[in-house]
DNA sequence: GCCAACGTTGGC
DNA sequence: GCCAACGTTGGC
C-alpha cells in the first residue's frame, strides 16, 4: 500500500464536501505528472492525506482512500466544464482520474507553518520550495508521523 | 494583490 | 530542439 497527497482549493472542493459526498472523482488535474500518478501507481486502498491550498490557513485537512482506480475524466469531454479539453477525445482520453473515498476530517487543520516546523517533515515534497505538484507521494513515516500528529 | 517557481505553447 | 512569452499555482 501506498500513500500519497493531494491537493484541493477547499472554495472548491473541501474535505467537508468529500464527507457529506462520500465519495468523489478527482476531477480536473491537468498536469502530466499528476495524471501519470493516478493512472499508473494509485492503487485501491492507498491512502491520501487531503491538502487544502489557498486556504487560510493552508494544511491537511483530512484523509482520504482510493476507492477506484484510474479512469477518463469525462469532464475533459464536457464542452461546458472548465475542465473541458478538445485535445482529449473520448477514442484516447488524454485526463485520467481515480475515485476517492472519505476516511477522516482531522478535529484542527495541520497546517503547511505546522509541518513546517516539524522535525522529520523536512524532505517531504509539500515543504520543498517550489512545488506546484497537485499530487505527491508521500513516504510511510512521513504519513504516519503526520497521524499521529491528529 | 504580489510574485517566485514552474509548466506549456509556439515561432523559428 | 531551443527558448521567450505566457499562463498557472499557491504562499504570503
């Protein structure tokens, strides 16, 4: 199993929109990177920690599963998504996406100046300088010591 | 609102 | 294939 992070703008898609949904296709990651990520290594069962960004505070919010693994994003076929791409046509979708259930809401937000500050967290891609990357892996000690810290 | 960092686009 | 211009992300 595998663990993982993912980011959303909770004006969005906020973690209490994921609890009262249950579940959500994660709709809309245009990134090559991102989308090789869940088409090619998030698996079921994997686990997610949910990052609100542009958020006041920004942090983890919460923890996530996958629930099913990668299929289209039909978004990218809606002419009326912002999502919408005409690059990515139904006969080779070009946007994958995985299905995500909620596991938990963190009683307090973790925030980014939190983890931060926390000894162990350091090489976590979320703290590098720089990191735009709307999925991320995350390691198991990392994960773990994030739990623990909620 | 600012701006650094990064990704994508498109002319050549 | 290079790289300047442009767009987006996301913390502050």
């Amino acid at each position: 199993m595998r663990y993982w992070l993912m980011k959303t703008e909770p004006d969005v898609f906020s973690i209490d929109d994921l609890k009262s949904q249950k579940t959500t296709p994660w709709e809309g990651v245009r990134n090559y990177q991102a989308r090789n990520f869940m088409r090619d290594e998030m698996k079921k069962g994997d686990l997610v920690l949910i990052y609100h960004s542009n958020a006041k505070p920004p942090g983890v919010a919460g923890v996530g599963v996958v629930s099913k693994e990668a299929f289209p994003d039909h978004f990218a076929w809606d002419k009326k998504s912002k999502y919408y791409d005409p690059k990515s046509p139904k006969e080779n979708p070009r946007w994958m996406m995985v299905e995500i259930r909620f596991k938990k809401k963190f009683k307090e937000i973790l925030s980014l100046a939190e983890l931060k500050e926390t000894k162990g967290l350091e090489d976590m891609l979320i703290l590098r300088k720089g990191n735009r990357l709307s999925i991320t892996p995350v390691e198991k000690k990392h994960y773990e010591q994030i739990i623990g810290m909620r």
